[in-house]
C-alpha cells in the first residue's frame, strides 16, 4: 500500500507478527516498516489470503538474433475479498476475532508461481478494490499474408465486480472496465545475460501502476459480479476479429442469463445476442449493409422466452413478392409491432408485464385490459388483449420445458413448425343468470368465447361482453422461435475452445441449485439453397434442399398468391419435398435451414431459397389406363350379361311352352279317357261331327244321344277341344318338334287307347244289355 496515505493507521499488524530482522520472521517472509513508524511486521512477499479475486495468464515471447524464440509465461492476480482487522478504537486492531470482509485493489504478477512482485499498491484512489470480477489478457493484432503481426502491447482488461465499503456497510456492483498496459518481453532472457532465478530482471518488465486507465466507467451491460469472461483471439475462422464476451453473473435482485460481446474499439459498444435495441449480433457471412443489419436484428427479435417482455412480441412476416413474383437479394422478412407504448404501460398497471404473465393472467386482469373494471373505476382498454393473450398462451405452449415421452426428432419432425394445439374449449356454467352463479376467477379467462352467450355475469363486475372469435395465432406463432440459452446463473466458468465459446456450470444465487451442465455460443446463421427444382410449366415437382452448415434440417412453405398452401413444415435433405399433389398454377416456394443450434434464415433471395414456378399437373396415364380397363371390363362383363340374360330368357320361354304342352297333353288325355267310357254309339258322335259317319250312324248316334240325355252344347265344346288339339298337334309337326312331341305324345295315347279298349268293351256289354231289354 501506499506508505505516505496520511489516512492510514501508524501501527500495523498484530503483537505477533511485530519483528525486528527478517531472520525473525518465518520461511520466506520479510520484516518490513507498513507504518508510520518505525516499528516492523513480518510480511510474506505475495498476496494475502482471500476470495473471488480474478486470474489472468500471459504469454510473452522474444525472437532472439539467431532467430530462436525464447517464452515465458507470467500470471497476474488481482483483487478479491480478503479478511482485516482495523484499529479502529486504539493504536491495535479490535472488533471480532475473525475480522471483517473487505474488497482489495491490488494486483500481483509471478513467472513462476513462487516468486510474486506487487506491481500496483492496494487502496489506491483511482481503481476501486473489487471482488467477483473478471480479467483478461488481450493482444491486438492483425494478418498481413499469413503471418499474424502484433500491433501495440498486450493490455490487462478487468470487468465488473462487487466493492464493498466496510464504513457505510454496503454493497456495490459495477460495470465498469479498466485495462492495463503490458510489456510483452520476458522479464528475463538467459541470452541477454540473465541468471535471476525470479524471472524479474528489471523493472522495465513490470506494469507501471500509473498504467491504469478506465474505459468506461457505465458498460452497456448491466452491473453485475460473479460473472463469466472470455476473449476471442483473432483467427482466420472469424475474420481476424478479436472480441470479449460477457455472460451471467448476478446482482442485489436477480441473475443474469445474457451474453454480451465487444471487438475491443473503445468508441465500440457492447452488443447484446437478444436485445430489441440496434445492438445485435454480427454475423460472420454478412456484410454490414443497412438492410442486413435490419434482417439481422429481426432475426434475434424473433428468439423470444416465456419470461421475454411484451415490448418483445412482433409479427413476422415474409417479403412480400413484387409484380414479376421476384424481390430483391436477400431480403430481410418484414416486422410488425403488436403493442404500442401506451399499450405497454396499461399493461404494466395491472402487473403484466412479460409473455408469461400475460399467459398466466387471471379474470380480473384480463377483463381489466379490456376495459371492464369495478363500477367507479376507469380502466384503459387494449383493444387486441385477448388476440395477444392467445400468442402468449400458443408460445408458452410451445417453448414450456417438459420431458419427452418420446425421442426429440420423433416428437419435433413429424409435425408443422411451430405450431401448437389449440386447446378445447370447456363448458362455462356459470354467469348464465338463474340459478346459476357469477363467474369468478378460475371459472373464465376472459377472452374464451361460450356458445350460444353474448353476456356473462361477473362477480363484482356485472354483465361483461363475451367475445365471439376465437383467435386463431397459428401463423405468428410459427415465426416466433424459442430462445435457447442457459438459465440464469453465476459462478459458472467459460474458455475459449476449438473456436467456440463455452460456458461449464455454475449456480443460482440462492445457492440451492447447482448447474452441471455445458454450452456452447453458435452466432452464425444457416444458409438453405435449393439444389434441385423443377421446370416452371412442367410437371416437375420434386425439391431437393442442400446447407451451409452441416446437421441442419429444413422448414418449407409453399404460397398461392397471398395464401398459404401450407404452412411451415418440416423436411431434412434426404427426404426432399414433393408437391406433385397441387393443382395447376402459379406457385412460391421459400424454404429456410435450421441449424442444431436453432439459427435459422435471415433473408430471403429469389432462386436460392426462394422459387416461383408455374406447375402443370401431369397426365394421369395410370388413371387413364385403370379407366380403359374398367370400361373394356365392364363392356365384357355386359355382353356375357347379355348372353347369359338372352338364354335365360330363351330357357324360361321353353320352360314355360313345355309346362303347356303337358299341361294341355294332360287335357288331352283325360278327354280321351273320357269319350273312351261312352257307349260306342256315343262315341261316333265324333264321326258324325267330323263328317265320317253314315247317315245310320248318324241317325242312330242322335238316337242314342237323346236316349241318354245327351246335350247339344255339350257336344259343341266338345268337338271344339278335339279339333283344336289336333290342330295344334298339327302345327307341332310342322315346326320340326315331331320326335320331341312322339316322346311325350306316345305314351299318353298309347295308355289312352288302351283304356278305351277297355272302356269300350265294358260299354258294349252294358249296351247290349240294354238293348235287349
């Protein structure tokens, strides 16, 4: 410390540690006069015990003449909290045995760990004694060919940190950053005649402690200790810019989850990974034009998280195509604001003032924002509460951390991109008048709408409107991407690996959870390009999507004039897309690459991952060749119909003309067997009827006839069925049926001849006898 600060207490150190000699004083320590007096206490040369102080390690180096190189590493220690007596109420220390915390500002080096050199005093006035902050080694320099040239010296940079001021009882957190400028010689060259076994030579090596400038006393960042630090050296990978990222840490009222980046410039600002403000950050492929800075601030605008502020929530939209269905390269998508200022602030009044609060409001609130309040009362109203409500409750949904039932590519790949499902509405039985009650909170959300109702009675409020549209927000929804970032933590550490940023562990500061986890900063976008594509007025319909980066995989969306066709979905470069099952017409295709980190497409250029062609359906030759089928099948089918319904029929005519023939054979017969049962007399009746008998037949037969009772008309009829059954007989002969006709005929008149036979003896005998008589 400074020996001629007259503030200083003149006597030093414990009964103790008092000496005379160094040899008084035990191992390496050195009997010096701290005081104002010339009384001595053993000191150790290196700095005292504590805590939370920061570590830096720097790499120097020499070119000798014979063009070897001679390195040497030193380590700085600065800072920290330590524990001190302090005479305040006599010459000797008082106050509790264990002393009392205190934030030093002193600042140590060493070359081989062993040997320590206090090149800044503690308690000076300008830097502040700290603890909980962060310090750096930076080395400007730039690529001239493919040698990498240093330009200026080394600088020590020290960010943040919490001070403490043992007098007023109180607790500081800064944001401030201060550097120091360092030689980068070795203290000790053995080719330059060195021998001191301390690697510190001269102190034309050493810091000087008037080295010490600040920054900037109020970084953009906000103040904060305990938190992470790591410098991006410069390399071929990122363009030769060397940067320094801050992330986490904590403050009096919260943790910190941010990262924040600097590229060393002094008039440069600090930038933030997700922040609504110009500040953003840089992509590595872009150059900084205006209209990518404007695509890469609305690129981190649309990563949001649930505890993200209203002022956050946007619509996103798609550049929209001009008349020749073209726009310009690579243009960035277009933003909406869905609140305004005065919007936010009437938000804020009733206590919502994030995504999830606004998710999670009761009845009250939301009726509230809708300009519904107790009788007396004037509430401002936001017109579109209930719309914003549900993105709140759709993102929620979808960026909620919860375990997976299945596999994450099994759960996310087979659905639309960002889309959620809508919940159903459940049955509201209360405030319906009657005997039901008032709605209180719990029973309704305030913007759900129930069937069949345009009023709901309230507790405390009354009748209050119930919308009647029920919002549908699938499509902001699929534009707003979740934020992937760690918790909010402290204490975790970072380094610098292959290239990459990384962050192991840490803890929240109610020092109940502990942190094992590992991150990684990924700030460059993807780039989809389409590899293949079809001719426009062809029916070519298949994609094929290739990535700047490897492991990404692709959303797509096709549009049809101002409609979706479909809404964002996924594919992976394999699998490809094909559309061969839209209509003909003119058609958009915009397909976007997503990288594992979540980085998504900035902008948007015609014929690399956007494409307008005009597609024409093709000739459904297999429906055309099933069609010829089916017609050839059913025209076959009905001619063997038609044959098969023509013999029928033929066979049922048959049928039928047969049932007749026996029918009217059967007839026959019985008139034969009939007449056979007649006295032969009777008999010739036929003859006489058909002109073959005598005139003594005849006279004796109409004799006979009227002996027997015998009737004319009955005689008519009779000779009526017996000529018409010869005369059909006679027609069957004629028509070729002659055998067919003897097979059925035949026997019939052979049975019927012989019982006339019989008849006609037994008549004749009965006859005779009569006539006898």
């Amino acid at each position: 410390r400074d020996l001629s600060e007259p503030s200083l207490p003149k006597i030093v150190g414990t009964l103790g540690s008092k000496c005379y000699r160094t040899s008084d004083c035990y191992g390496i320590s050195e009997c010096r006069g701290l005081g104002n007096t010339h009384e001595k206490v053993c000191v150790c040369p290196m700095f005292s015990p504590r805590e939370h102080h920061s570590v830096a390690v720097q790499h120097r180096f020499k070119i000798n003449d014979d063009s070897s190189v001679f390195a040497e590493d030193v380590i700085y220690v600065v800072g920290g909290f330590i524990n001190v007596k302090h005479a305040f109420c006599s010459n000797r220390s008082c106050g509790p045995s264990d002393g009392y915390r205190l934030a030093i500002d002193d600042a140590w080096m060493s070359s081989d760990g062993r040997n320590w050199f206090q090149f800044k005093p503690a308690f000076s006035l300008l830097f502040v004694g700290r603890g909980g902050h962060t310090s750096l080694i930076v080395r400007p320099s730039y690529q001239l060919g493919n040698v990498s040239k240093i330009d200026g010296s080394d600088r020590l940079l020290i960010l943040g940190g919490e001070a403490l001021n043992p007098y007023e009882l109180n607790t500081t957190y800064l944001n401030d950053v201060w550097e120091v400028a360092l030689p980068t010689e070795p203290c000790c060259v053995p080719s330059d005649g060195c021998t001191d076994e301390s690697r510190i030579h001269n102190e034309s090596c050493l810091p000087s402690a008037t080295d010490w400038e600040v920054i900037t006393h109020n970084s953009e960042w906000p103040a904060r200790a305990f938190h992470t630090s790591v410098y991006e050296p410069s390399s071929s990978s990122n363009q030769f810019l060397h940067r320094i990222y801050l992330m986490g840490g904590k403050n009096a009222t919260r943790d910190f989850s941010d990262v924040w980046t600097w590229n060393l410039a002094n008039d440069a600002k600090w930038q933030c990974d997700f922040c609504s403000d110009d500040a953003g950050i840089e992509e590595k492929h872009l150059a900084p034009t205006s209209d990518q800075k404007v695509a890469k601030r609305s690129a981190t605008d649309a990563y949001l998280c649930i505890d993200s502020p209203l002022s956050s929530m946007k619509k996103f939209g798609l550049p929209s195509l001009d008349k020749d269905t073209k726009f310009l390269n690579y243009t960035p998508r277009s933003t909406t604001l869905l609140l305004n200022d005065t919007d936010i602030a009437t938000a804020a009044d009733v206590g919502v003032t994030t995504i999830k609060e606004l998710a999670s409001a009761d009845l009250y609130r939301i009726l509230k924002l809708r300009g519904f309040d107790y009788p007396g009362i004037i509430a401002r109203e936001i017109r579109n509460v209930c719309y914003l409500r549900a993105i709140s409750l759709a993102f929620v949904k979808k960026c909620s951390i919860k375990e997976l039932q299945d596999s994450f590519f099994h759960q996310f790949f087979f659905r639309e991109a960002g889309h959620s499902a809508n919940d159903e509405t459940s049955a509201i039985s209360c405030g319906r008048g009657g005997n039901s009650n008032p709605c209180d909170a719990g029973d309704w959300d305030g913007c759900t709408p129930i069937p069949g109702l345009a009023e709901v009675d309230v507790h405390g409020l009354g009748n209050v409107a119930v919308p009647q549209i029920k919002h549908n927000v699938s499509s902001v929804v699929e534009e707003l991407f979740c934020r992937r970032i760690p918790r909010s933590r402290c204490y975790s550490a970072s380094a610098f690996l292959d290239n990459r940023v990384v962050t192991v562990g840490g803890k929240s500061s109610n020092s109940t959870t502990l942190y094992r986890d590992v991150w990684t900063r990924d700030e460059t976008f993807p780039r989809a390009f389409i590899s293949l594509k079809p001719k426009s007025r062809t029916s070519q319909s298949k994609f094929v999507f290739d990535s700047s980066e490897a492991g990404a995989y692709f959303e797509y969306k096709i549009i049809k004039g101002n409609d979706d066709i479909i809404p964002w979905s996924v594919t992976t470069k394999s699998m490809g897309v094909d559309v061969s099952w839209i209509g003909r017409g003119w058609y958009t295709l915009f397909v976007r690459s997503v990288d594992p980190s979540g980085n998504r497409d900035v902008l948007f250029s015609n014929e690399v991952n956007v494409f307008s062609w005009y597609y024409v359906p093709p000739i459904p030759w297999g429906v055309l060749s099933g069609c010829a089928l089916a017609t050839l099948a059913l025209v076959v089918g009905g001619y063997f119909e038609y044959r098969r319904r023509k013999r029928r029929a033929v066979m049922e005519r048959f049928a039928l003309r047969r049932m007749r023939r026996k029918f009217k054979l059967k007839s026959n017969g019985a008139e034969l067997t009939y007449q056979s049962s007649l006295p032969r007399d009777v008999q010739n009746i036929d003859k006489v009827v058909g002109g073959h008998s005598t005139p003594h037949e005849s006279r004796r037969s109409s004799s006979l006839r009227n002996y027997i009772g015998y009737d004319e008309s009955q005689r008519k009829h009779e000779s009526h069925l017996i000529s018409k059954v010869d005369h059909r007989s006679n027609d069957n002969y004629r028509s070729g049926n002659v055998r067919r006709r003897r097979k059925q005929i035949v026997p019939v008149e052979v049975e019927a001849k012989r019982r006339r036979n019989r008849n006609t003896d037994r008549n004749r005998s009965t006859i005779q006898m009569n006539h006898d008589e």
